[in-house]
C-alpha cells in the first residue's frame, strides 16, 4: 500500500517543467487596499525569485508588507485590492488562473504554513481530518491510503504516536506541536512552493529552534521552493540560503545569505544589523546599540517619486529625495535599491559610541528578594467541598531569591511558564506572594501595592510589555506623566507641568506630545511616554517586563539606550525581564535563569553565560538565534515542553527535558545549590558537579556540528 | 473651575458627543431612517398634546363612536368618540418619560454594579454575580408585573421597577467589558501610582468601555419602551384617562374585526419608535465599524 | 465531569433559593401585605385579622417562607386561595397547554432562524442580507401585543382565514384544534427567530473571519466544505447559549401572547392569580418560570461542554 502512496507523490512531483526556469518569480507587485480613510499601499514595489530546493528569507519590520506578499502569492487578499505587477509560477501568471484552477493549485502547489498555529487550527476538529480533508481534496487517495499518509506526514514533522496526535484537539497540543502540524498539512501534497509567515513569531526559543531544525531537514527532503517570511534577522541567517529585505513595501536588497549579512550594500540593511544586540565581541570595546531615527514611510501614502528611506538616511543626498532609485545588480546576485551601494559601510550607523561603564555605587541592595513564592489558586476536589484533591494548585514561582544592587540591572531570562512575570509583578506588588520577604533598601515591603506608602510607591515603577495598552489610549499623554507626579511629588501644578515637559524631553519627545493621543503615536513613541511616566517619581527601582519585545528591532535600541542614560545619571536600578537572551546579555549586570518558576542558575552575566552552565541554560544559549550565517549552531536541543503547571516536582524541575540528566538522582532529589569557586555569586542549581558540567560543555562547544 | 463652569463645560461637551453621533448616525441608510423617526417621538413628547388637534379625553359620544378614519378624525374614532390621533400624540410623553427614566436608571445603577464588581473581583464578584444571575432568571415583564401589583402602577413605581429590573442585565455587560479592559496594563499603571479605585474604574476605565455602555443604553431604551407598552396592555401602565398606547390597543380588541384603526393608530405608534431607537443604534454602530473595516 | 455538575446543579439549587425568597419577599414582605391583596382596597380591619389567621399569615415571614419552601420541596405547593384546590391541579393542564405553544414556536423559530442567519452570514452585504437584516431589526423592534394584533387584523379580520381569540373549553386539549395555534406561535416565533436569526448571522462573520478558516481556504478546499466543515460548527458554539437565553425571553413573551389570543396556559393563569391575589398560585407559576429558565441555561452549558472540545467540564 505504501507504495501506491509514494507512486502517486511521485507523479505529482515530476509536473515540474523547465529546469532554467525559476519556481516563482515576483515582477513589480503591488499591492492597494481600498479603505474607507483612504488608499494603503500595502506592497508598492516588490521583484524577486525562487528557486526549486532553496530557501529565500523576507525580512522586514512590521508594516513593511512581508506578510501581504505571501497572501498576495497564494492569490488571498482581502477586499479589492488594486493588484500592479505579476506572480508567476513556473512561468504561469497566477492572474490569469480561475477560481477553480487557483483552488486546485492551493495547499497543492502552494502550501502556506501560518504565524500562529493556535488560531490557524480548526479548534473543535481533530487533527487527523484536518490533514486528510487536503489529501482527499487534491490527490486522488482511497480512504485508507489518505488515512495512512496523513500518519506519515505527522511522522515526518518528528511527531511521535501520530495514531494520539491524529486523535487530538489543537488545544491539546504545545506551540510547537502546533506548529509541526500545519507543516505536516502544508506538505501533505508535497507542494511546490512553501510560503512559511513568521513560523516561529511566539513560539518559545528553545521551541523555536526545534522548528528551524526542522525546516532545514525539509530543504533537503521535499524537492520545493521555500519562502520564509520573518522579522527576525538572526532566524533568516539559520535558514535561508538567499535574502530578501523589505521597506515599505519594496525590496531593497536581495542577496546570498552570506553576502547580506557580512557585505550589506543598502542602508537600511546595515541599519538593521547594528540594531540587533549581538554576542559580546571578543573582549573589545562595546559599543552602544543602534536605532534607526524616525518612523516608516507612511503606507497611506502616494508613491513620491524618491528614496522611501531617504528621510532616515545618513547618507542620503538631493538625489535620493528627487529621484526614485531602481534595484542595481551588483554581482553575484546581489541587488540593492540604493544610488551609492559603494558608499554604503558596514559602520555607517556605528559611529562607534563605546558604552560608558555603569557606575557602581553602594554595597546596600537597593531590592533585595528572598524565598519568594507564590501559587496561584488551590486544590481542587472531585466534588467542588469534598472528595479526594484531583487538581493541584497553579505554581507560579518557588524559593526565589536576588539582590539588586544600586545602579545595577538584574536580567531575569525565561520563556513561558518560567514564572518571571510573576517576579516582576510581585516586586511592584501586584501579585501578592504567598511567602518570602522583599526589601527595598533593608526595609521590609508590604506585598501589594496598596499596602504600601507613597514613599515606596514612588521608589518602585514598572515599564510594560505593550506600550499601547500600558498608556490609557482614552486620555492624553499629559495625563501619563502629570499624574505619577501629581502622587508622588508636593509640585505645584506649573511646577508639574514644567518637569512633565522636561521628562518628555529626556526621553526625545518635545513638549508638544503633551496633548497627543496615545493612538497617534508609534509604538516606540509609547514606550517612550511609558518611560517617562516611569522616571517621574526618580524611582529607585525599575522593574521592567518585556520592555522592548513588543518593539521593532530599529527601535528597541531607542529604548534600551534611554534606560541606560537615566540609570547611569540616577543610578536607578533596574529589574529587567526578557525571553530574549541577546536583550539581557546586553544590558545586564547579573541574570536570573528561571524555569519552571525556579532559580536554575544566577550570577554576573559574563559567568552565567560562559561554562559552566546550567544544562537549561546551555540550550537556551544554543537555540537562541544569532544574526550570523557562519555562526554554528550548537546541537543542544530540548525535547517536549515545558511541564504542566500543575505538575508538582519531585526532584529536579528540569529533569523531564534535561539533555544532560544522569538519571534517577534528578527524578527524585530536588538539585543542590552549588557555587563556583571563582565566583562566590554565581549559583547553578544541579546534580551534575561543576567540574564535570564545564567539561562536558567546552566539549561540545568545541565540536562543531 | 466653579460648578457653574464645571456644568456648562459639560453640557457642552455632552452635546458635542451627541452632535458627533448624530453626523455619525447620518453616514448609514439605518441611521437615515431611525434618527427622523426618534426626532419625531421626541417631539411628540414634548409638544404632542399641544399639537393634538382635539383634547384627548374630549368624547363625540353622540355622532363619532368608532368611526373610520375621515378628514376630521384622520386615525378615526374610538368607543366614546374621542379622536384616535390626539389620543396617539398625547400619549408619547409619559410613555417615553417613564421609560426614559427607567432605563437611565438601570444604566447607571447597572454600569456601577457591573464596573465595580468586575473590577474588584474575587468572591464579591462571584456573590454579585449569582445575584445578577438570579434575577436574569426572571422574564423582566414577570418581576415588573409582581413588583407592580404590589406597589400600584404610578409612574414613579413603574420607572423604578425597570430601573432595578435592568441592573443586572447592564451589569453582566458592563462587567464583562471591564473584565476585559482591567487586563489591560494602564490599569496595572494606575493601581501602581496609588490611585483610589473609584478613580480607576470611572476615570481610566470607563472611557474605554463608553462604545460597548452606548450600544447597551440603546438596547435598554428599546426594552424600556417595549416593556412598558406591555405593562400597559396588561392594564399596569399609565392609569386611565391619559392615553397609553398599550391600554389603548388593549382596549380595542373587542371591537377589532369592526374598528380596526382603533388599534393600528397605537400600534404604529409604538413600533415606529422601538424602530426608530433601533435603527438608530444599528447605524451609529454600522459607522463605527466602517473605518475599522480595513484589510 | 462530576465537578462540572456538582458546580453547576449547586449553582441552581443556590440560583432558586435566592429567586424563591425574592419571590416571596415580592408578594409578601413589600407594603400591601398579602390579606391586603386578598381582600382589595375596602377591607375592615377585622376582616383583614380573620384573613391573616386563616392563612397563618401572623406568622413571621422566614418561618413562612421555610413552611413554603418545605412543601415545595415535597411537591406541596399549597392551596388556591381562590379556587380551594390544590395548586398543582390547577396548574398542570396550563402547563402542558404553554409547553405545547413554547414547543411549538421553538420548533419552527429555531431551525429557520440558524439556517437562514448562516445563509445570510456567508452572504453578508448583498441584497438579500440588507433586506433580512432591515425585517429582523423591524421584528424584534415589534412587541408581541402589537404583532398579535397585526396578526388579528390580517388573518381574522380581513382575509378571515384563522380565528382571532384561542380560547378552549377547560379540559380540552389545544392540539385538538390545530388552528388556534396558528397566530399564537407565529407571535411568539417572531421576535426569537429575529433575534436568533441577527446572532446566528453575527457569529458566523465573526468565524468567516476566524484564521482557521483562512487555512481551510488556502487548503484549497471548496466553499461548501470549508462552510459545512469549518465555518458552522463554531458558529455554532455562541449561538448555543443565545438559544438559553432566548428560552427565557419566550417565557416572558408567552404572558403577553397568551393573554392577546386567551389562550389558556401559564401566562394567562399568571395575569389571572395576579388580578386575584392568589399568592400560592402566583408564587408556584413565578417559580417554575425561573426555574425552567435556569434548566435551560443548565442544558446550553451541558451542551456546549460537549460539542467544544476545549471546554473541559470539570
């Protein structure tokens, strides 16, 4: 029977026709969307090509019109959209196609795998009929053959027990699993051309790596064309084998991995890089992040007949606002959208501002945490009051414990379910703990915030993830700043009105955001609004939770550096929570690893991130993803998920996923504290001594894969 | 800023919120309809005796007893002669009065219930909400009814009892639309800058869920309008002789098959206005989804 | 599945201890006490003694609300007051006669109303769509007395084609005389269908526009399977608990309807024991009223729990 199945791929295989010619081939498209505010040009210029068996990265930040390219490939946009320029695949313009032929060509030919898998799952049908409605819709299968092939596919995504997985609701899976199951319907007719959206946006790292594993194995499995769209700039380096980078809805450079990344010829491109945090450079100067000024060319706009990025250019001239520049071949299939690609330097952006040394003040912490823990709600009985506990209350965080020293930044790293929001919320107070004792300055502090005096209100604020839920999009900016100052300062109202001013400035907004609405500012505008807020009570503390992942990268610096510049003037401290390793690395003193919401290991950054190391944060360090095509990627991989909430731990918290478990030891005895002998501050929680640990870690480091 | 300010700044800003909804309201077929349709109850209310051509309790006993619509009675007679039209144009104000007021009741007494109780959560959340329930498991015209039997049909009691019968089907709305704004970080914000809570639930987060308190205060209305129509016929609404539209289709259906008009005058009376506020709040919603509708 | 029962039967049982004692506190404790109502305006001051011994009303109030939610519990809902017959016997052939409107209305409201809010979803904006979608508003905009009356008007008075009042002899069965029901159901069918009909419709956007349903289309699947297989059933989910709701709603209704076309059910009896004063009566109708309306929440949580998967009943 497996043999018929693979005939049949077979002969759908071999429809392919002219060797030469590309698979796909994107010429001049854009992309109008009517709206009743006016006309949107989604994608305004776009050019670009697939090869059979390559993987072609898009980048770009939000808005840039990545995503409308890929629907606009698969022939879905919403509304009426003016559509210019054309799509061919294999020679064929996709225009021309009927509805009928388009829909024989969808999830056939073209297959789409989705942003996020959660929503693009059916929730109330099982996974198996999912995958074999597009195997009976295309191919020409009995019934137990389509059975048998979905099992296959869901074999071939590294899903173990398909017969379970086929049986399951999508909210029965993890993120991952998800993930793999949308790939496993995207190949299920084994497609031509493979459109990935952002796969791994919201996935966690170490989960996230797993996944690009996987779309690596299918570049040399499935003889298809891969398209994967992405904002992230180190994820295209791990898979792509050509760039294509997007502004403002037009490509702006196009070239071989390698070329884009160490020979960038478009300004925007560079830009882009020295955004990114990157590794410590060997013991050189560091130098700070970058940030591209200004915002995006506005899509509601008309094509002006120059340079779209001229406004935030450094090197931009008369030319490049007179004159729309036309993509230039460079060679070796390098295009840029650019009058000077000579001109343009690796250091353009870097005016090689080295980062001045935080100073260190006061041995007194200025927050110091111990024990703390909390649960989220209680047992649960078979009979609401009575019968046996069927269902353990939610753990959040156990036995946590740090110190944040004066004018010192704390990184806490952890992706979801590590509890590290709880952290933060429970040192502002909003989550109130069940036990363990915080002090600020030696002081003891109630547990929520309304137990607590204005003095120490003001002593401790918080900066959140979304900026544009974090500002009250009903009232004006004034209203942000002035009321914090309102409470916590005895400032006359002029008084307050002056020092609203002098902190928007601070923050690189004049005066006249003081009446703007929230709405109308860019998301790194709000953030920034959201920092001011923040320092208006000259806070001793600054706990800030995922400040900047809801950001583009071209902005992110904007906000890192302004926290920076204040802690170094105020020596404020700082908690700062991120599940991006490359954020904390940059801007931490010590980091907190925490998983499962325990401690797995804590120290100065530069220990923590160099051998030994906690196994978990072995494969964070390995799966987080690195701007670099050469960069080699360390095999440590993580199997499984993240354990239930629920779960209570026996032994060691990461013993279910641990690749270094001994074995029974870490099953049933809860891992010791050890510290290493250099550094009296660096804790790494874990059976496996410190010796045996760093040996075991420089070797792998030193085997490249 | 003295209260006299204070209040006039408020109207003003009041009226420019409702100028705006009525532009708004414009931009839609639906709004098109319903606004000329409410304009001219609302005119009814306030003038509609006035303008009645005949007092509305004024009997032709003698020559006009259920007679067909003609120049001189336009909607026709009744059993004691009095001219159906005036009848209908008198009986707007207090309909609307009482209704008004009853839903305005129930709005604000509902919004405070369901705003503080999602707000504060916790167990007196689940306590409020089971007494929310509880009352939802009423048909609002039943607890009317019992409530009014007991208490005598008067307008005061009649506004009342539709105030507290409405509280809790605004409060489930106006919980669930603060349950939601409550997640959101700038509450988290404020509650980190000491804010009371009273400060909290009406300064930054009722300005977020105004749409949703809109839509429901539209609904309200219509129910409002509807139920005590139906108090009316059932004989529990405005007391004889000022004219209800309820009592007066109530009354006429003896003499149905023969007068029929006796019966249409009122009934076009009270689905034109429900219609009305209907349509009018389906086009202000309608507009406020258009600019939204982008790809 | 066991908790998520427990909890909900506990809900109801807590849900109609509150609703009986508000029951009670409405017809008893609120000024016009209970011999007042029995009597009307004109009673004596004896008169009003001899009436509060004879029903035991000189008792304080919990201990009569014990006494009554104790007989209630034993199926003893008390006597009439004015019919001197236990008010069970009065009220079950009114029951059977309302369930058989109810179901009535309910069988041909509901299923038209999900099918064509569907049709209506999936075709949103034509022609079609705008012009039910305009009837809808117009239906639900309507209160039963004034599409009863319309009803009268058309179908008796001028094409004569179904009788205009739906009384029947006492101990007669309305399905003996099929027409009768015909303008009642149609009443009360009007505003649930409308209303179902506008929620149904809006659900089915919101799915259209869901990003599972993408998926399904860029699966390259055919419209029909995409609709029967995807769009519907979570459509479905939503309207479930709209169709509880409305229960509710129609129950309210069939006082009005009942009482337009003297149909001799629930609603009727109410209207009547009110006019009456007869508080055991009134309190028993009050309290199967709430008491379905809880049943059928109870019935749309059950069946929600069944039919969405990520909803696990514990």
């Amino acid at each position: 029977m497996a043999t018929t199945i693979t005939a049949t791929l077979e002969t759908t295989a071999t429809r392919t026709a002219d060797a030469d010619q590309p698979l796909l081939k994107v010429d001049g498209l854009s992309v109008t969307f009517f709206t009743p505010t006016g006309a949107v040009h989604a994608v305004r210029d776009a050019s670009f090509e697939i090869k059979r068996g390559e993987v072609v990265g898009l980048v770009g930040e939000s808005g840039c019109g990545k995503s409308t390219m890929a629907y606009a490939i698969m022939g879905y946009l919403p509304g009426e959209p003016e559509v210019g320029g054309a799509v061919y695949l294999d020679g064929q313009n996709m225009a021309e196609l009927g509805p009928a032929e388009l829909r024989a060509l969808r999830g056939n030919r073209i297959a789409m795998v989705y942003q996020h898998p959660a929503l693009a799952l059916n929730p109330t049908m099982r996974i198996g009929p999912q995958i074999e409605e597009v195997i009976k819709v295309h191919l020409d299968l009995n019934a137990v053959q389509v059975t048998e092939r979905a099992m296959e596919l869901i074999e071939s995504v590294g899903l173990p027990d398909p017969e379970r997985i086929a049986q399951s609701y999508a909210h029965q899976l993890s993120g991952g699993q998800q993930q793999r199951i949308v790939i496993a319907m995207a190949l299920a007719c084994d497609p031509d051309l493979l459109l990935m959206d952002e796969p791994t946006t919201g996935l966690d790292v170490t989960t996230e790596a797993t996944i690009l594993d996987l779309v690596a194995d299918l570049k040399g499995r499935v003889n298809a064309g891969i398209l994967y769209v992405s904002h992230n700039l180190g994820v295209v380096a791990r898979v792509a084998d050509r760039v294509v980078v997007m502004y403002a809805g037009q490509t702006v450079e196009e070239a071989p991995v390698r070329n884009l990344f160490k020979d960038p010829r478009h300004p925007y491109t560079v830009g882009l890089l020295s955004c990114v945090p990157k590794p410590v450079a060997d013991e050189g100067a560091v130098t700070r992040l970058q940030s591209i000024q200004g915002s995006v060319f506005p899509s509601t706009q008309a094509d002006p007949g120059m340079c779209l990025f001229a406004d935030r250019c450094p090197m931009a001239t008369d030319r490049c606002t007179g004159e729309a520049p036309a993509p230039v071949s460079l060679g070796g299939a390098h295009e840029t959208r650019c009058f000077y690609p000579g001109e343009v330097s690796p250091d353009l952006w870097d005016e090689s501002v080295e980062r001045e040394a935080p100073h260190e003040n006061g041995k007194e912490p200025t927050l110091t945490v111990k024990g703390l823990h909390r649960v989220y709600g209680q047992w649960q009985r078979k009979y609401l009051f009575f019968g046996p506990k069927v269902k353990p209350p939610v753990r959040a965080v156990e036995n946590v414990d740090f110190n944040v020293g004066a004018g010192r930044t704390v990184g806490i790293v952890g992706e979801s379910g590590s509890g590290k929001s709880t952290v933060a919320r429970s040192i502002v107070g909003l989550v109130p703990r069940d036990s363990g004792d915080l002090e600020l300055r030696g002081e003891d502090l109630p547990a929520e915030t309304d137990e607590r005096n204005a003095g120490q209100k003001a002593s401790i604020r918080m900066v959140f993830q979304n900026p544009t839920s974090s500002l009250n999009p009903k009232l004006p900016v004034r209203h942000n700043i002035l009321r914090p100052l309102q409470k916590f300062t005895d400032m006359s109202a002029k008084e307050r009105e002056e020092r609203a001013c002098e902190l928007l400035e601070s923050v690189g907004l004049d005066a006249s955001y003081m009446d703007r609405q929230p709405l109308q500012l860019s998301g790194g505008q709000q953030q920034r609004v959201a920092l001011a807020a923040a320092f208006a009570g000259d806070p001793d503390l600054i706990v800030a939770d995922e400040p900047v992942s809801a950001l583009d990268v071209s902005v992110q610096a904007q906000v890192l550096n302004l926290l920076e510049d204040h802690q170094r003037e105020n020596g404020t401290s700082y908690v700062f929570i991120s599940h991006d390793l490359g954020v904390v690395r940059y801007v931490s003193d010590e980091i907190v690893v925490l998983y499962a919401g325990h401690v797995a290991e804590a120290g100065p950054t530069e220990d923590v991130l160099s051998t030994p190391s906690h196994p978990y944060t072995e494969a964070l360090l390995s799966a987080a993803p690195v701007p670099d095509p050469d960069a080699i990627p360390t095999p440590i991989r993580l199997s499984g998920s993240v354990p239930k909430q629920h779960e209570q731990f026996k032994g060691c918290f990461f013993a279910s996923r641990c690749p270094r478990k001994l074995g029974d030891v870490c099953d049933n005895t809860p891992p010791p504290m050890q510290t290493s002998p250099g550094s009296p501050t660096h804790e790494i929680h874990c059976h496996i001594p410190l010796e045996e640990l760093a040996r075991l870690q420089d070797n792998s480091v030193t085997t490249p894969a | 800023m003295n209260p006299l300010d204070a209040a006039v700044s408020a109207a003003a800003a009041l009226l420019r919120a409702g100028a705006s909804l009525v532009r708004l309201a414009l931009r839609t077929p639906a709004g098109r309809i319903g606004l000329p349709l409410v304009v001219l109850h609302m005119v009814l209310a306030l003038f509609g005796e006035t303008l009645a051509p005949y007092p509305p309790t004024e009997f032709h006993i003698e020559d006009h007893q259920l007679e067909g619509p003609s120049l001189q009675f336009p909607f026709g007679t009744d059993q004691f002669g009095r001219d159906v039209l005036s009848r209908v144009m008198s009986g707007a104000t207090s309909l609307i009065t009482v209704a008004g007021a009853g839903a305005l009741l129930g709005i604000v007494l509902g919004t405070v219930v369901g705003m503080s109780s999602g707000y504060k959560g916790g167990r007196t959340d689940e306590v409020v909400m089971r007494i929310m329930d509880a009352l939802m498991s009423f048909p609002s015209l039943l607890i009317a009814l019992l409530v009014l039997t007991s208490l005598g049909p008067n307008p005061i009691n009649i506004a009342g009892t539709i105030g507290v019968v409405f509280i809790a089907p605004v409060a489930r709305v106006m919980r669930s639309s603060t349950l939601a704004v409550k997640s959101l970080e700038f509450v988290d914000a404020a509650r980190l800058r000491g804010e009371p809570n009273v400060y909290i639930i009406f300064r930054e987060i009722l300005p977020n869920t105004l749409p949703v308190l809109a839509v429901e205060a539209s609904v309200r209305f219509s129910y409002s309008i509807l139920l005590v129509a139906s108090l009316g016929f059932l004989g529990l609404g405005v007391q004889p002789p000022s004219s209800d539209w309820g009592l007066m289709i109530s009354e006429s259906r003896i003499f149905i098959t023969g007068a029929p008009w006796v019966a249409l005058a009122p009934a076009g009376a009270v689905a034109s206005l429900v219609i009305g506020i209907n349509l009018l709040a389906d086009g202000i919603k309608q507009a406020r989804e258009l600019p939204k509708r982008e790809a | 599945m066991t908790r998520f029962l427990v909890r909900r039967i506990s809900l109801i049982v807590v849900t109609l201890l509150v609703v009986s004692a508000a029951i009670f506190a409405i017809t008893e404790i609120l000024p016009g006490d209970v011999a007042q109502m029995v009597m009307g305006q004109g009673a004596t001051e004896q008169n009003l003694k001899h009436i509060r011994e004879t029903l035991g009303l000189d008792r304080p109030a919990p201990v009569r609300y014990l006494d009554w939610i104790g007989g209630v519990l034993r199926g003893d809902m008390g006597d009439s007051f004015v019919q001197k017959i236990p008010v069970t016997q009065v009220v079950a052939p009114r029951l059977a006669n309302s369930l058989i409107l109810a179901g009535f209305a309910f069988l041909v409201a509901v299923p038209s109303a999900v099918a064509i809010g569907v049709w209506m979803g999936v075709r949103q904006g034509s022609k079609t769509d705008h012009a039910v979608s305009v009837g809808s508003l117009v239906a639900i905009s309507l209160p039963e007395f004034v599409t009863g009356v319309l009803l009268i008007i058309v179908f008796s008075s001028f094409l004569g084609w179904l009788p205009s009042s739906s009384a029947i002899l006492p101990g007669t069965s309305p399905l003996t005389r099929p027409l009768i029901l015909v303008l009642p159901t149609l009443t009360l069918t009007g505003v649930l269908f409308a209303y179902i009909m506008r929620m149904t419709r809006a659900n089915v956007i919101e799915v259209l526009n869901a990003d599972f349903v993408r998926t399904a289309v860029l699966k390259g699947l055919p419209l029909r399977r995409v609709l029967i297989r995807h769009v519907v059933p979570n459509a479905m989910l939503p309207t479930i608990s709209v169709i509880a709701v409305n229960m509710g709603w129609m129950l309210g209704g069939l006082i009005i309807v009942e009482n337009v076309f003297a149909y001799p059910g629930l609603g009727q009896l109410l209207l009547t024991s009110i006019n009456t004063r007869d508080v055991p009566l009134l309190q028993t109708l009050a309290l199967i009223i709430a008491g379905t309306y809880a049943l059928s929440n109870l019935v749309a949580d059950l069946s929600y729990g069944a039919l969405d998967p990520r909803i696990r009943l514990t």
